[in-house]
C-alpha cells in the first residue's frame, strides 16, 4: 500500500519457465484501466540493440511471452505481449484480451446469470471466479458472439433488474465479476523513505472535462420477444422529454419475467439513463496501485473544481520515478437530468 513504502515497480518476463527482470531495459511504462474495457493495457519501450552501445541489450522479446509487473512483491499487472514495433515499443493486455477475441455457441434457458457466466467461462475455456451477480434468469442463444459480447448482454440484464452496476476483471487466471464498489477510497502515495504519505487528491494537475446528454434516455418502452411487435409498457420522465426532446429506447423481454419484475427493470432503465454525462479528467497526480477503474475515490476539497466523492472510470498509471496518474471521474452519486416524477405503465 501506498502508505508503507516507495514505489518500486518491477517488469518481470517470462520466456517458457525463464524469467528475467527488465526493468533497467524499461522506458515509458503505461498501464490504461478503462471501465468499459474488459481488459487492462500495458505499453512500455524496451532498449533495442545497439552495435555501438555493449550495455544496450535486447531481450528478445517476441508476441505470446509473458510478463508481470510487481510492486514490492504485490502483482500489479500480469499478461501476454502482444506485439513488438522495430522501434521496441511493446504492447500486452491481461487475458482478458481472449475473451474479447474468440468467438463462441452458447445457449441458455432460464438460468440463473452466474451460471450462463460460468457456461460461457467453459466454452471460452477461461476459469469462473468470483461470480456475484442477482438470481436474475437468462433465456438466450448467442452464435458467433464474443465472450464479453454476451458477458455485457448479460450484465445488462441484471442492472435493468437490479438497478446496479457491475465490474468484470480476469484476476487471478479467473473472471471476476461483481457489484461496482459502494464504499469510497482515501489513496495515499509515498514519495520518499524520509517522508510521510499524503492523500493523492491534495494535489492535481489540469482538470478538463465536459457535460453531454449524448447519451441520455428519457423514455423506455417494453416490448415482447419474437415474432411479434408487441408493447406491454413503458416508462418515461415527461420534465426531461419536454427539456431534452424525446431520447427513446426499446427494452425486449424474454417471457420468463412477472409482471412486477419487468415493472422495476423499466423503471431502473429509466433511472439509469435520464441522466447527464458529467466526467472530468485529471492530470497528474501522483500514482497509488489501489486506484484502478470501478472504484469510488474521495477527493479533498480543493479549488480544481473535482472534490467528494467520485467514480473513476478510467485510469493511467505511469510507471515512472515518480508514479503518476491521470483520471477520469463522475461525480457518485449522480442526479437525474431533469427530476425523477416517472410515469410507469406495464
């Protein structure tokens, strides 16, 4: 933790059952956590071979080796490279690159979403870890679909239901997959072994951002599965659709809900939509391997104009000496667009 000692990130490859630190050979490391991503990002560049230069020395790094990054001991990142530019530039993401690659079969009658999660890990060919998701029940064929294709139709099914939403990470060789945390954060960072840890947000770089309802719904209309064309609800917020214009979207039901069930999926539908994007990012703070994206971090208040509480949903760190950050944050909890007077038909 940030609080107990300098960074120290090592870069560790792996070569079959040899394992070399290359860290010395390093430059430029960069790890990219974005929310909406199944898996992180790794970029750094490695010193090529120089005739001239004895101690500039390739490692040979080729696409399929592995590498880890480690703090202290703690892993940071573990994944498979990618690819390798002439100029040494190295690219490598976590496995949960594989799941956005491989496509697959799978059909699911009336199961509860953990376990269509755990038949789509066996035919993705990936272990099912930690799968904490609602006895929600999943009716539906996927051909030729992406693991994390079906992985985001199927948690959004549960968010509908629940109103919640959700994280996906391979960790651990397994997928993990649960409720996006509740609780915020204070991360602290350590610059030096004769100075104290001081909470990140005390200190910000450049904060830009913008305000968009690009993405705002302000109705949402049940619809039945099938052949048919069928409406048997809908929801919409009549102060955001007379601010706004109409921003209409279509929910499908499989049949397996009641009445009551499908009543609160179009409500929490339009709750989660009828709402602006409001994102802010933040440049150059000073690094903590706890932040990753998903989590709530409490910021100090200040005059940079981000303070409480916020989600980040995306984050940089820079492996550097010193460990830097850039973010990109909302605001949590955040507000409807334009009040909450719903009106409900199902």
């Amino acid at each position: 933790m940030g609080t107990q000692y300098v960074d120290d990130h090592r870069f560790l490859l792996y070569k079959g059952s040899t394992v070399t630190d290359i860290t010395e050979a390093v430059s430029s490391p960069e790890a990219r956590d974005e929310l909406s991503a199944l898996s992180v990002e790794l970029t750094f560049t490695a010193v090529r071979n120089n005739n001239r230069d004895k101690y500039m020395h390739w490692y040979n790094i080729e696409p399929g080796d592995k590498i880890r990054v480690v703090n202290h001991g703690a892993e940071v990142f573990s994944g498979v490279i990618l690819t390798v530019d002439l100029d040494g530039t190295v690219t490598a993401n976590d496995p949960g690159w594989y799941l956005s690659k491989s496509e697959i079969v799978l059909q699911v009658s009336n199961a509860a979403a953990a376990d269509a999660v755990r038949r789509m890990c066996a035919k993705a060919g990936i272990p099912a870890g930690t799968i904490d998701l609602p006895p929600t029940r999943i009716s539906e064929v996927w051909v030729g679909s992406t693991p994390e294709q079906i992985l985001e139709d199927i948690l959004d099914i549960c968010s509908a239901e629940t109103g919640q939403s959700y994280r996906r990470r391979v960790r651990n060789g397994a997928l993990q997959v649960g409720p996006l945390p509740s609780v915020p954060i204070i991360a602290y960072h350590k610059p030096a072994d004769n100075l104290g840890a001081f909470d990140i947000t005390l200190a910000k770089g450049d904060v830009t951002g913008s305000d968009s309802m690009a993405e705002l719904t302000n109705s949402v209309v049940l619809a039945e599965g099938g052949d048919t064309a069928k409406t048997l609800g809908r929801a919409y917020n009549a102060e955001s659709i007379a601010k706004y214009g109409l921003l209409q979207a279509v929910e499908t039901l499989s049949g397996d809900e009641t009445t009551a069930q499908a009543r609160q999926r179009v409500k929490n539908l339009l709750s989660q939509g009828d709402r602006l994007t409001r994102e802010r990012t933040v440049e150059e703070l000073w690094g903590a391997d706890e932040v990753e994206s998903g989590i709530l971090l409490q910021f100090q208040p200040n005059s940079y104009g981000v303070t409480g509480v916020q989600r980040v949903t995306g984050v940089t760190h820079r492996y550097g000496h010193p460990h830097l950050m850039s973010l990109t944050v909302e605001a949590w909890p955040d507000s409807r667009a334009a009040g909450s007077n719903d009106t409900i038909t199902v």
